[in-house]
C-alpha cells in the first residue's frame, strides 16, 4: 500500500520528513571498476573499446564498424512506422520551437564613466550524447537531450549507444537522424564515456557528455567531469499531483501510474483535499495496473514509495510542494495559474485537468530532463543554456581607467597583492 | 625560466600539448577525512562544529558565540580604513549593476495549437557563502559571490568564515555588510559546509553553496553536492595575454605576475609576435619581482608554469586561445574587438592595452569567479542564474491535446509505456 499522510495529523511532520528523507536508490558502488575503464580507454584507445564492446556486448568491432554509417541509419527509418515517425517529427519540431525561444542575448553597453562591458554567449563546440542501450533506449531522449544542443549551435554532436548483441532500436536511430546527430558509435558503458572525454583514434574529444545512463555510466560522468562538462546526474523520476475532488480518478491515477511505470524506485504522490476522491483514485490505480504491461514495476513503486498526503485545505499544498520541490508537478484545480504562481520549488509544472504530465514527456516542447531528488530546489531542466557559455567582456581607455582604477589598486593593497596593485597603478601613471 | 615556444618549429605541436595537459594541481586525498567530518555534523550537529573549530581553529566557540553579531559588524567597517570602505562601496555598486543585466526573463506564449508553453525562473530560497580565514580572505571575493545571489533574489544570505585564534578580517565583514549577508558564522573547513548541507540547531540549511576554499572544503563541496547545489571547483588562476610589440612591456609584466603572485600553481602565458618584445618583457618580469611583496610566489609560478610562445602572425594566436580556454585573457592589440570576435573559449576577455585583468578582479563589475582549468569551453564564470532555476510550464486544455496527444500516445506504446499512453489516452476519449 502506498503510505496515508493527513496533514492535520498530530504526528504529519515527523512522516512528512520520513517520507522527504526516504532513500529510494540503491547506490551500488562501482567507481573503481569505471575508474580502471576509464584509465583503460585512455591508455589504449580504439583496442579498449574494442575489448570491452566484446565483453559487455558480445559484439566484435572494429574501427569501420564501430560507427553506424548513413546507409545503416535510412535503413532504420526506412523500416520504422511511418506514423511514429511522423509522431517523432511533430516532437522534434515543438522541441526546437520550444528551445529555441532559450536562446540567451549577448550584453554590450558603455557606463557612466566609459567603460564598455558586456557579456557574449557562445556554443561549446562539441557535444556527446549518451543513450542507453536495451529496454530503457528511448527515442524520445534523443531528442530531448540533441535538440537543445543543436538549437544552442553545436558543431559536433556525437552520439554513442551501446548495440548489445549487435541490436540496436531502429527508433532511436531515426530520432537521431531527425535531430541532426553528426556522428553515432554503438559503443555503451563508461568506456563509451571515456572515448567522448579523452578521445581515440576514431573518435574525436567532446566538451560536455549529456545523457541518462546506468551506474556505470553516471559514475563515469561523474569521473571525467572537469575535462569535459557533464550534465545532471538524473535520480529515479518522480511527480507531485495536486487534485482536487473534481477531478476523473482514472486521469489521476493513470499520471501516477505513468510515473510508476519507469522503475520500482520512482515516485508518485497525490495531494488532495477529498478523501472520497483518494480513495477512488487509490481503486483505479488497481484496476489500471491488472492491464499495464509494465504493472509489476508499476505496481511496486507505487506500493514502495507512493504516497496520498490529506489535507484540509489544498493551499496547504503550497508549502508542502515546496518542501519535495518534485521533478514533475501537475496542478489538477480549477485555478491551475493563481496556485502554480506561488510555488517556487518544480523542475516543471502542468497545469489544468487536460495537461497530463506525459503530453511534457514528449510532445508539449518543454525538455524532459528535469531535475530529480529535491534538486528542483537549486537547479534547472536541461536547456539550451546548458550547452552554451558566457564570456564577460570588459574594455577601459586611459580616461575611464582613471574614474575606476585608485579603488583597485586600493583592493589590491588591503589584500596583500602588490602586482595586482602595479599593473593597474603603472597604467594609471601614464 | 617560463617556457618559450616558437609556433614555427617542429616540435611544437608537442611543446603546446605538453603545456595543455601539464597538472598544476597537487591533488591531496582527502575525502575519506572529509566524509567522517560531514558525518558527524550530520549527526551531533552544533557540537561537531565546536569541537572541530576547538581543534583546528583553537577557538571556543558557544551556540552565542559561532554567529558574528551585528555589533562586531559595525565595529569592524568602523576600524576600516574609510577609503578602502569607499572602494568596496564602489565595487559593489559596479557588480550589482553588470550583475543586475544577467537577470533572465520569463517565458509565456499560446503556440498555434492552443497549448500554453513557458517558463518561470526563481531565486533559490537560501544561499550559503563560504569565505576562507587567514591570507586568502579577500574582501572582493565576499562582493563577487554574495551580490550575484542578492540580485538574483535570493533571501536569506548566509557566511561562513573561518577564525583561527579568534581573528577575522575587518574588511571581509565590512564587505559582507555592504553585500547584505543576513548570518555570518565563524566556522570553516568541511564541518562548515557540512553545517550549511543539513543544517544544525543553531544554523538552519541552505540550498546553494559557493565560495573557494582549500582542499578539505573543496572536497566537502563536492560530496554535499546532491543535497544542495554548489558552484565550480576553482583551479588555480590562469591568463593568457595576447600582445602585440607596441605595448609598454612594463604593464604586460605587472599583468603576468598579478596572476602568478595568487599562487605557485598560477599559470600566466604570453602571446606575441613580436621577439624584442617578449625579451623586455621578460626583463620586466625581473625587475618587478625585486619589489613585489610576494614575489616567492610570483617568481616560482612564472619559473615553473610561466610560458612565452612566439608567434610569425598575431592571427594564429586564435586558435591557440581556443585550445588554452583560459580564465582571463587579455587582448592588447590596435583592434581587440576584432579579435575578440573570432575566439570561442575564455572566461573573460580583457580588451584593449589599458584593461589590466586587475580591473576585473575588483571594480570593473563582472564576476571574477571564472572557469579555470580549460573549463571555459564548456563553462562560464558565477552569475545571476547560479542562484536561480527555471521551473517549465505546460497547459493543455481537450482541444489542443487533442491536437498533440495522439502522437504523445504513439510514441509510448513504441516505448513500452503503456501507462504512459494510457494517461493521455483517457483523456483523448473524453
């Protein structure tokens, strides 16, 4: 059974907390293992890769293989469904229109006392993108975590997708193809991310690896992070739905379903102010899981780790959202705006009766990689921004140095560094 | 002597790789130290940090006593010198206003099916600042890390400063009241950071942390990420100046060794084209040394990690700068902007003969907490946004789901989520 939660219970704070402080990952320990790998790709190169391809993937490689070429990649759209096809274009194109509307603005202007300033955005030149391989391949990733970097305008974009078997998904291959991926290597595993980082023979150094992975592959993100950058290293997924009575039940408990589905260690939680509707709810969840596929997984994260918070009044779920800063937030109320405005704490939020959590997982525009484990508190979604970087511009004359200059070299002197205090005293004099 | 490198010999496609790859850092193991400290904050909380600071800043410290009162505050400004209060004002009035242009826009707008699409960005409720003790308290670094977070919005502000044997630095707590941090504790080390990740009776937890620190805080950084965020590690300070033969080769000198009296691991690179210049300059490195207050350091990190590398045309230099990516980067050239233009990778640029890189650390308004490490291909220096995340917005209602939902629907079946297509499904047939 998923835990009950009253608010006006005397002892809510105490399950509130267990329930904010509840471990739902199994951390498993493999940062030895990738630390080898990694030295391993490093030393030798393409043969490491090679090795490992053989020993995870019971896959033979060489140089020639090891990338998928175009006519590999149009066979694979040739044989997808059309209509998933045309499903992945009308994604594609809502993502980009999304994204693009990221796009930061450069900053040029002359102070008070002449001094130019200003800021310049500029895209990394090379981006790798992880993508699982098997079961937890999704197409929809590939866009999710390509297209913002294409919008940004990245050059490179490298895909590496481990073929276990020598199986890849024909979807993930189109969905690349559609995003514009450059270069796609079916290699896997934190060897993979060592080739991205350090480079071989055959593959050229990235500047930043974005991508869900498993163990291995976080850990190896993890490792390599300094010579390249990396993005979030994502949890399990999790919503927050805020319903009131008014709501279809089966809606609700399909959206925490959908959550559930990913992994035994997702979560899903409703907070509502109806306990007819909970209950109802909690019955439709039963009845959804005898026809899901993945009802065991499904079914087990809702029993393990989901939860129905009742409170009296559903304002009190302002508070009480901020605190579980949830990836995932859908505010299923007649006033979805007035109570959205007052939550600080969300990777994104989907608001109104209509707006299922999973229209955001694919198709609505807004990116899919969102900020897990409490960390909407102090981060961001993946975006655009995230594969850009700002130089600060900065311009004086001999006039304009004069208004700004005593004060440094004032600075400097309190600090104790004199060469800093020479080289803007010695411009001074002149 | 500095390294010199002539970009027409033969070998120096190696000399430049030896220059990219050479380690600087000595990195000290000391994560194992660090995880029992941050333990056992978590666990005893106020007391761990006295007993810590008993032991390491041979202070006695109370639940009173750990937090600085506003009455020390306004003794300490008033033991300042008033012209080094004056500069630090006029510091903080230039970093708040460049700083105040960073502030990022919300996003809304209907798309042309009717879905509402946006994002709203907010400031992370609390922000910790973390501020070394002894020799590497510097004032600047209190504005630079503290303003970007009181223009982000940030609302509570809080400083942790170490004080061995009791001692603070007045101008470090007349800059922290200037910038508006609302706690000062004056604790250190990893327990400090510990203390500001979870929390203790006295010291409530906030969810950023940022600020330089030596290897331990670094390390405890780094092991609290997760809990909260944190900003960049920094490496040591690194520039690079492009210059041409008409400067004074007396400013370029004071330049190199401002970056290298930070610390014998600095790294400070000279481009030019001219041969005569880099021999005046070299000379001046000399002369300057004999009158620098720090001129052990200075001297060694130039000595050990300095370089010169002689150029036929300025133009090369472009691609070189991109490959270095350096934290500064002075361009002192007749066109810099020109330049400037054509370079993808620094930090920070430095235009023109007049723009010490000193302007930066102190007044100019830019943050001076840079990328360092080659990281500036793939990062940028703090700013507004690190204190504040994006939360996306998504509202569909029946007509415009109905537009985008059928391929929501197509796209998890051929993922295998089921619950996933259910959720919208369900709401398609209504």
């Amino acid at each position: 059974m998923p835990s009950e939660l009253r608010a006006n219970a005397g002892d809510f704070e105490d399950q509130f907390l267990d329930l904010l402080s509840s471990k739902r990952e199994v951390s498993s320990d493999v940062n030895d293992v990738v630390a080898e790998i990694l030295a391993d790709v490093k030393r030798r190169g393409d043969q490491a890769l090679f090795d490992y391809t053989k020993r995870f993937d019971r896959l033979e490689l060489t140089v020639d293989s090891m990338r998928v070429s175009a006519i590999e990649v149009e066979e694979a759209v040739a044989s997808c469904d059309p209509e998933s096809i045309k499903a992945l274009e009308l994604a594609a194109h809502r993502i980009t229109d999304y994204h693009a509307r990221q796009k930061p603005e450069n900053l040029q202007y002359t102070d008070e006392v002449g001094v130019q300033l200003g800021h310049r955005w500029t895209a990394v030149q090379a981006a790798g993108l992880y993508v699982p391989g098997g079961l937890a391949s999704y197409p929809s990733s590939v866009l999710m975590n390509a297209l913002p970097a294409k919008v940004a305008g990245v050059e490179r974009l490298v895909m590496v997708v481990p073929s276990p078997d020598g199986v890849l998904n024909p979807l993930v291959l189109a969905a690349a193809s559609i995003a514009g991926v450059d270069e796609i290597y079916r290699i896997g595993g934190a060897q993979a991310v060592g080739a991205l980082a350090y480079g071989t023979d055959t593959i050229n150094p990235v500047d930043i690896i974005v991508g869900p992975g498993n163990a291995y592959v976080a850990a190896a993100k993890k490792q390599v992070f300094g010579t390249v950058g990396i993005d979030m290293i994502a949890g399990p997924s999790e919503i927050l739905i805020i319903a009131d009575g008014k709501n279809d039940p089966r809606w609700i408990a399909a959206d925490l379903l959908a959550q559930a589905e990913h992994d035994t260690a997702a979560q899903s939680i409703l907070i509502t102010d109806d306990v007819n509707f909970a209950e109802a709810v909690k019955q439709a969840v039963d009845i959804h899981l005898q026809a899901l596929s993945r009802s065991e997984i499904a079914g087990k994260s809702w029993q393990d780790h989901g939860a129905i918070i009742l409170v009296d009044d559903l304002e009190e779920s302002i508070a009480l959202t901020d605190r579980i800063a949830p990836e995932h937030l859908e505010i299923a109320v007649d006033e979805p705006d007035a109570m959205a405005s007052k939550i600080r704490n969300a990777g994104a939020m989907f608001l109104g009766r209509y707006t299922a959590e999973v229209i955001g997982d694919y198709v609505a525009g807004p990116n899919h990689v969102l900020p897990t484990a409490r960390s909407a508190r102090f981060s961001s979604g993946l975006s655009v921004l995230d594969f850009m970087k700002r130089t600060s511009l900065i311009s004086c004359d001999a006039q304009s140095l004069k208004a700004i200059g005593p004060a440094a070299v004032t600075l400097a002197k309190e600090e104790g560094l004199t060469a800093h205090a020479l080289s803007v005293s010695l411009r001074l004099e002149d």
